[in-house]
C-alpha cells in the first residue's frame, strides 16, 4: 500500500512538472493550423490574420493538465509535456 502511494505521488509530481506551458500549446495549434491550411484557403496566409487568430485562443492549466481552447471550445489537450490537437474541432471553429 505504502509503496502504490509513492507511485501515485511521483506520476502527480511528474505531471506537475511536465504539464505544457502556453507556449507549448501556442506552436502545437500553429503546427496543426499549418498542415490543414488547404482546408482553409488562405486563413494564415500573413502575419496580421494569424496574430488575431492568437488572440481568440487562450490556455487553461490545472496544474497537472491543460486545455488549448479557442472562444471556449476546448480544441486541444496537453499532458507529460505534450499538446495534443483535436483536429475534427478545430477545422469547425476555422
């Protein structure tokens, strides 16, 4: 039992520490913004579109996880220091 305890709180203690910055989540939905851009014809075409893209995007952290989330709608997930996109949301808010 002692022993389970311990596991338990080194992976929170790991979570805790790899949980992904803003930033993280910032280039993951860039990246994924990038590989469906020909859905979306020229929705990041210059610098001006995609920095008022940024600002309808925000990061919600809970310390052990977070969330990438555009006007609300939670688009991404981030976790042991990786984001992932959920790509199927994210072409409905584009």
């Amino acid at each position: 039992m002692k022993r389970m305890f311990i596991g338990i709180l080194f992976l929170l203690g790991v979570a805790l520490a790899t949980n992904p910055s803003n930033e993280d989540h910032r280039n993951a939905l860039q990246d994924e913004i990038y590989k469906i851009e020909g859905l979306k014809q020229g929705f990041v075409t210059d610098a001006l579109s995609y920095a008022a893209f940024r600002q309808f995007t925000s990061v919600k952290s809970y310390y052990l996880f977070s969330f990438t989330e555009i006007q609300g709608v939670k688009v991404g997930f981030g976790a042991f220091g990786k984001v992932w996109i959920f790509t199927d949301k994210l072409i409905n808010k584009l």
